[in-house]
C-alpha cells in the first residue's frame, strides 16, 4: 500500500537543483563579483581605469542571466509535468530576476564614477 498520494517518481532533485540555483546561486553570484570589485579598486585606481571594476560585474551579470535562463526552464518543467513545486520555481526565477536588476543597480555608479572616488 502506498504512503504517498503523489504518483511514483514526481520529485526530481535535479529540477530542484536547476530552482534552488535561482534561489541561492544568483546571490552568491552577485556578492562574489561585488567582492571581487572591492579587492580590485585599489587596482583601478592606480591604473585610473574603471575596467579593473567593470569586467568583473559584466561577467558575473551574464553568468547571472545564463542561470536565470537555465532556472526559467526548471520552472517550466515543474509547470509542465504537475510537479508539486510549481511555488518554488516562481521563487526561484523571481529571485534570478531581482538578482540582475540587483547587478544593473550595481554596474551604473561603477561606470560613472572615477575609480578613486
């Protein structure tokens, strides 16, 4: 006799994985790339180029949009097949979204203002 009400094989961790990217994976994104434009400022400085803090926010944003895609498609497929996480995948491609407005925000003063100020 079955215990679960759900049918056999509905929870996919691999799905899962592909929403908590989302969830938890764009953030770490974000501080890794605002972390490495502090360590690198005293570089930009010296140099008087911005590009020192502006290359790194650039790739981490596409890094973050590549995932933002990849999360879209995990919540696609909770959509598609039932799964009974349709929430999560919501969560997790809203949290993706803020993340590259998040990065836009962050990008501006970066390539407006003087590296030493």
């Amino acid at each position: 006799m079955p215990s679960s009400t759900s049918r056999h094989g509905s929870f996919d961790r691999g799905r899962l994985a592909l929403v908590f990217a989302g969830i938890v994976g764009t953030p770490l994104i974000w501080l890794a790339a605002l972390q490495t434009g502090y360590t690198l400022a005293y570089q930009a400085c010296d140099d008087r180029s911005n590009s020192w803090v502006v290359v790194p926010i650039v790739t981490a944003l596409a890094a973050v949009i590549a995932v933002t895609a990849v999360v879209n498609r995990g919540r696609a497929r909770f959509a598609r097949d039932r799964a009974p996480m349709p929430l999560l995948g919501w969560i997790g491609l809203g949290m993706a979204a803020l993340m590259i407005v998040s990065m836009v925000a962050t990008a501006i003063p970066l390539m407006i203002l003087h590296p030493c100020d």
